[in-house]
C-alpha cells in the first residue's frame, strides 16, 4: 500500500512519480495549476464576488450563479490562520485518516484507489438535506507543493466503471474544491509556532447533479461552509499544537 496509516506522512515537496505516469496525470495537473492560480486571485474586479460571512479573520464570498435551474453558486473563502504551516494545513485536509474528525458532511468514505503518496480517489457519501435525494461523490484528490512555502489539494470529480452514479438511492453531486495556503513569518526570523501565520484560499463549486431546490441548498452552503472552516482551521491548530513544525 502507498498508503502507510499508522505513520504520519506529511506531503512531498515534489510530485511523486506514480502519479505523473498515471492516466489521470495530465488531468490532475492542468486542473490544479488553474485552481491553484484561481484561488490566489483576489475577490475585487468585474466578477463581481459577494461577500456573506465574515468572522475575525475569516471572509466568505459567493457568485450566484445556476446551470439548468440548479445553484451551483461558485464559493471562495479567505482566511489566516496563526501557528500552523500550509504543508500541515494540507497534510491535515488530504489526509483519509483525519478525515470523520472535521468533515461534519460525510456519512462514508471510501478510498476507491491509491493513486500514489500525493494522490487518492475518493467515493463520499454524504448526510441528506430535507427534502432532497440523499448525495455522492467521486473524486481524485491531489497534494502538491505550488511555490515556497505555498502548497494545496484539489479535488475533482471523476469517474470509476465501479462506482456508477445515479443507481442507489443516491444522486451523484460534482465537485471541485481548492484548498491553498501559504506560509509566512518575520523576514530574517527562523519560522516558528509564535511567529508562523498562513494565508488559506478555499475555492468550492458544487454542482447538486440533479433537482434539489435553490432556498434550501443556498441556506445549507450558507451555514455549512463557515462551519467547515473554522471547525478544520482549528482541528488543525490543535493537532499542531505540541508537534514539532513541518515546514
Ligand atoms: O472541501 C470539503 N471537504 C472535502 C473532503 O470531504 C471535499 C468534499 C467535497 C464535497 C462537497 C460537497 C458537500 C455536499 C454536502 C451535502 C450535504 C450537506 C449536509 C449538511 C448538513 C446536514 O472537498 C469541505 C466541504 C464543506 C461542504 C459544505 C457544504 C456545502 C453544501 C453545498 C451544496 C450541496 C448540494 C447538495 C444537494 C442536495
């Protein structure tokens, strides 16, 4: 297995090469180069991003915005976190281990195949929202390290002859999300959990892959994603804590 559970890999400062000779490759990589570059854009300009929460440092804007009569509302998330790195921050998002423990959406997840130590394909199935069809999603999931001190995961939908949508009780929901962080401390300063703070750009379209009615999905979204981040910003704080950093 690629996937040693009982130790804590952190992710690679380099692509690792299982993944780059996988049919999925050129892909992942073209479509995390476009978020990763997205997700450092700022939120002013003609696009026209509203902002609809906002707590300390945390700012969450949204672009309304429907694809056949479905919100499939583009989310982007600002956010600076103090005593943890963007290398921890990412281990703690692409890692399946943590997963249950900040992830309040998910009912299952299954790795449905180990890529190599930077990549996985996840099946999730997630909690039901009244009155809609219960959800799920196939997607691969990708660490990378970007720039110094700047790393991020994507998460993309795909496809698996094994995992067929729309046959059980659940509709299949698309999805690409975008977690970027980057690290920064005093110049001239050696990097530590006092001084160390890090920049997170969280990018989320999600398309609801079949009816489910805009009111309700806009007052979940609403709810759900700033619970998400405060709540997996400070797992990962907490996991952090007394831990040595991983730059
Ligand atoms: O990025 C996040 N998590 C990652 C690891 O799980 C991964 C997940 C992506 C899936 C995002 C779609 C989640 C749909 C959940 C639907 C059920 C919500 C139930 C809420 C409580 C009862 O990248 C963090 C994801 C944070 C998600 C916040 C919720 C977003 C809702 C968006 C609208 C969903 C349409 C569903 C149609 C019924």
């Amino acid at each position: 297995s690629v996937h040693t559970r009982d130790q804590v890999e952190l992710p690679p400062p380099a692509i690792d090469n299982r993944l780059t000779v996988h049919p999925l490759w050129s892909e992942i990589d073209r479509i995390s180069t476009e978020q990763i570059q997205a997700a450092f854009e700022g939120v002013g300009g003609e696009i026209g991003w509203q902002l609809f929460a906002e707590e300390g440092d945390m700012r969450m804007y949204r672009r309304e915005m429907e694809v056949d009569g479905m919100v499939t509302d583009p989310l982007k998330a600002m956010h600076k976190v103090r005593g943890v790195t963007a290398r921890e921050m990412c281990h703690y998002f692409f890692n399946p281990r943590y997963r249950y423990e900040w992830e309040t959406t998910l009912e299952t997840m299954t790795i449905v195949e180990e890529i190599s130590s930077d990549a996985l394909v996840f099946h999730q199935t997630f909690k039901r929202i009244w009155p809609a069809s219960q959800r799920d999603a196939l997607f691969w999931s990708h660490v990378r390290q970007s720039t110094d001190n700047t790393y991020a995961v994507t998460n993309h939908s795909t496809t698996n002859v094994d995992y067929p949508a729309n046959t059980s009780a659940c509709i299949r929901l698309f999805v690409t999300v975008c977690l970027a962080c980057r690290s920064s401390w005093p110049a001239g300063a050696t990097p530590t959990r006092e001084n160390i703070t890090t920049s997170i750009a969280y990018c989320s379209t999600v398309n609801p892959g079949g009816w489910a009615p805009a009111g309700v999905l806009r007052a979940v979204y609403k709810r759900e994603y700033p619970k998400f981040l405060k709540r997996f910003t400070n797992y990962v704080v907490e996991q952090c804590r007394d831990k040595p950093i991983a730059i």
